[in-house]
C-alpha cells in the first residue's frame, strides 16, 4: 500500500507539471494573438499580411514550445516513473527479507512453543502417575500407621504385664534416670570446670593471699618477728641511740634489722623477719652493753665477730646432730647449711630440731621393717634443707633441698626423698616413703605446733563427725593430727562421680563449721569388692 501510494503521487506530479506547460504555452499563444490584433488594428491594413505572418509564426513557435515542453514533461515523467519504480522495487526487496526473518523468527518460536508444549504435557503426565502413585501410598500407609498403632498398644501392654508397672509408672522412673544422669553430667561438668579454675587461679590466689596478708598478718608478725633485749637501766637507751641517732643507724645498717626503743622500761625490741640477723643482732648489743663502747666503729667490729661466732655454733650445733644419729660423710657446706635450721621454724617448732626428731622416728620404722637405717636418718634429717634458703630463692623447700642435695653430692635416694616427702615426686624406694611418714608424724604429734591436746582432740571429733553425717559414708577417719581426712563411702550407694561431688561438699562444709590452721586434705575412696568361692 504504501508503494502504491508513493507511485500515484509520483503521476500526480508529473501531470500537473504537464498541465502547467500547456497553459503556459496557450496564454502565450493567446497574448501573441491579442497582441497581433492590436497590432493589425493599429497599422492598419497595410501591415495586416505581416501581422498575419508574425502570428502565425508566433502561433506555431508557441505550438513548437508547447510541443517541446510536453515532450520533455513526458521525458521528465517517464524518469521520474522510472526512479521511483527502482526505489518501489528496492524497498520492496528490504521489506520481503524483513518478512522473510521475521517470518523465519516466528517460525522458530512455533517450534520452541511447541516443544514447550509437549514437555508440560509430558510432566503433566507424569504428575499425574505420581499423584495416582502417592495416593496409593497414602491408603497403603494409612493401614500401615492403623497396624502399627495397634501393634503399639498390644506391645505397651505387653510390657506393663512383663514389668508389673503401668506406662505413667515407667514414665516417672525414666524421668527419674533423666534427672540422675543429668546430675551426673552436671556434676561431671563441674568437675571439669573446677580443674580449669585451678589451672588458671594462680593469678587470683596471688591477689587473694597478698589481700590476707594485709588483714590478718599483724599478731603473727608481731609474735614471730620481734626480740626482746633486757638493758640494765633506761640511760642504756640514750647510748645505744648515739649522738643524732648514728649507733642506732650503724647497728640496724650492720645487721639488717630494726631497732624499737620506746618507753618499754629496760627493754629494747628488736624486729626482723630473718630469726638469723635477729639472732646476731641480740648476741651483738649484749656484747655491746657489755663493753660499754658503743659507737658505729665498735659496733661494726662486734656484729663481724658475731656473725662468725654464729655461724661456728650452727656449724657445731649440726655436727653435734649428726653424731648423735650415728651419720657420717657430709659435706661441711651441706653441714652448714643444716645448722641454718637453728635459726628457722616451721608453725611453731624449730626446724632443726624438727629434722632431728624425724630422724629418730624414721630410723626406728627403718628398724622395724628392716630397711637401711643410715639411709633413712640421713634422708629424714635433710628433709627441711630447703627450708634454709627458702627464703632467698623461689621455688616449693623440698625440690630447693633435693637441688642442695644433689650439689653437694647426695646419692639419688636421698635425693629422692628430700624431693618426695610432700609427694611432689614418686618414690623410688621405701626409705623415700619413710621418710615422708616420720615428716608428718613428727610434725602432727600432739603439742608440736602448738596446740593443746584436748583442743586436738575435739577437732578430730568434729571433723569425724562432719564426715560421717553425710549420705553414703561408711566410716570416716582423720589422719596426720588433722590435715588429712580419709573418707570411705558404699560403692552400692554412690558412684564415682557422686564420690567427686561428695568430696567437694565435704570439703565446704569443713570451711564452714571447723576452725583449723593451714589445710585440710579430703580423700574420698570408693571400693568395690566382689568375692566368689570355688567349691
């Protein structure tokens, strides 16, 4: 249509350009005719026949040009009919291979619906099998959930007869073992969390202890820390303080400790936490007063004359110890080290004299049991040998002791039970074991650390008795004078986990109810026994 249109209006205008050409050629006829009239009638008859002659000349000039001009409308018709067809027939072209793509396009998507058609047939088909399958399924299921219903009830009371107890009754007992397991786990988490926390309490124990050390360290270090000195008269005070204060300042620069003299009458206090320097500085202002020349030269001179003198009585003090245990073969640097015991104690008793006893008890259970009696003396008098520099270095006293020991040529036994008698090693022979029971019997007799008998025995009886009040203990009895509590429970009654539990309630309710000093230890033992006889 639309190359229709184009060519009708192509036509149209070379039509009217023909139309307008012969007009143009009939007025111009038309005025050469007028023209030649006006001309005839202005002349005259004489110049008619010229006239006549021009017009027509005029007339067929005129006819010749309008001839011209039809002929070269027509000409310019025909070319632009021809133009105009090329471009009908070109854009016809494009538009047939438009089409034809198009066309080609639209067949392809026929296609492709039609494959989708069939695919969504195919699944319809297809869900349609599985729906008539799931139905199938669903009857067949249904009468299987109906049978086992059925066969779940006839099981249930199956079970009540074969039980004796109904299914409210099960239910109660399994919500019983419910809750004993999850106290287990409980108990067992607790268990874990608690070796965490003492893994990691270090640091706290730290603050813990410098905290109470503040609070409550004040009577002890009064009680422990401070000697008296007797002078013959108060004028005495004014000596030993000097001119501006230099005796004082020499003697507490010379021995490391500090001088109190207040309005106490006839008494100077001496205050130190070493009981060595304390000691010389003692045995140095008697000598002092004794001289009766007291000034910062002479006092240098008696504080050296004492420390030698000191360290001559420790060292005679220990050998006197070691012939009386019958011991040979020390070291003379291991032998003073040992009569730095003299001057040390450990809650009360003198360590030195602590160490002897224990020798005297361990060698006679060596004697019983007829193990090496040297040996266990020897290990039991160097037990506390730490305790010397325990002081001065970092580390528990029996593994600094075991270190001494081994430096000054011990044998690996000794050494041994220097190291385990507070079970920080294994032993590794029966001395070893010894030596570590005479410790504690030595050290938790009655009246060793200070404590009235009667008062021991009433915290024995109470921590007896804290023991035995609670569920599942079977006996309960407390060894080495207190520090230890050995508790046996029913195997049948409680398990191990519980037996862990226990323990720690046990080991509160101490805390709580009991005074005591230092620690207690809570050993909780579970044994089971099984006995059958062949006949």
């Amino acid at each position: 249509m639309l190359l229709a249109s184009r060519l009708l209006r192509g036509v149209s205008q070379i039509f009217t350009s023909i139309i307008a050409y012969v007009l143009t050629a009939l007025v111009g006829g038309l005025l050469g005719i007028g023209l030649f009239e006006l001309i005839r009638r202005s002349t005259g008859a004489t110049k008619k026949a010229q006239e006549e002659a021009q017009a027509r000349q005029s007339v067929q000039n005129a006819q010749r040009e309008a001839d011209n001009i039809v002929k070269e409308a027509k000409l310019e018709a025909k070319d632009l009919l021809l133009q105009s067809k090329a471009e009908l027939e070109k854009e016809q072209k494009v538009k047939l291979a438009e089409l034809a793509a198009v066309e080609k396009r639209l067949i392809q998507r026929d296609e492709t619906l039609e494959k989708r058609v069939s695919a969504v047939d195919k699944r319809d088909s297809d869900f349609q099998k599985r729906e008539l399958e799931l139905v199938k399924r669903e009857e067949k299921l249904t009468v299987k959930e109906a049978a086992c219903t059925r066969a779940e009830k006839e099981h249930c009371e199956a079970l009540e007869r074969v039980a004796g107890m109904t299914a409210d009754e099960a239910k109660k007992q399994l919500i019983h073992e419910m809750e004993t397991q999850a106290r287990m786990e409980a108990i067992g988490l607790a268990k874990r969390i608690l070796e965490e926390a003492r893994e990691n309490a270090e640091r706290e124990a730290r603050e813990i202890i410098t905290s109470s050390i503040q609070r409550v360290v004040r009577d002890y270090v009064a009680e422990s820390t401070i000697s008296v000195v007797q002078i013959p008269n108060d004028a005495m005070k004014g000596r030993i303080i000097g001119r501006e204060g230099r005796n004082i300042r020499a003697i507490e620069a010379a021995t490391g400790i500090d001088l109190i003299i207040d309005e106490t009458p006839e008494a100077v206090v001496i205050s130190g936490f070493d009981p060595l320097r304390r000691e010389i500085a003692k045995v140095s202002l008697e000598r002092l007063m004794h001289d009766g020349r007291i000034h910062p030269t002479r006092i240098e001179e008696i504080v050296e004359k004492v420390k030698v003198d000191i360290d001559k009585l420790m060292y005679e003090e220990a050998e006197k110890i070691i012939f009386e245990l019958g011991l040979s073969d020390f070291h003379p640097e291991l032998i003073k080290v040992l009569g730095r015991l003299k001057y040390r104690t450990s809650y009360g008793p003198n360590t030195l004299y602590h160490a002897r006893e224990a020798a005297y008890i361990c060698g006679i259970m060596a004697s019983e049991l007829g193990l090496d009696v040297k040996l266990a003396r020897r290990g039991a008098l160097l037990h506390d040998i730490g305790k010397a520099v325990s002081h001065e270095e970092e580390g528990p006293h029996a593994m600094l002791g075991a270190e001494i020991a081994k430096k000054y040529g011990e044998s690996e036994k000794i050494i041994n039970a220097i190291a385990g008698h507070h079970e920080q090693v294994e032993p590794i022979c029966p001395e070893s074991v010894l030596v570590a029971a005479a410790e504690a019997l030595s050290a938790a007799r009655p009246g060793a650390r200070r404590e009235a008998l009667e008062t021991y025995v009433k915290r024995l009886e109470k921590l007896e008795s804290l023991a035995t009040g609670l569920k599942g203990v079977q006996k309960a009895y407390a060894i080495q004078a207190g520090r230890e509590i050995r508790v046996i429970v029913r195997s049948e009654d409680i398990t191990d986990t519980e037996s862990f539990q226990l323990s720690r309630d046990l080991a509160k309710k101490i805390e709580q109810e009991l005074t005591y000093p230092g620690t207690i230890r809570v050993t909780v033992i579970r044994e089971s026994r099984y006995v059958e006889y062949a006949k």
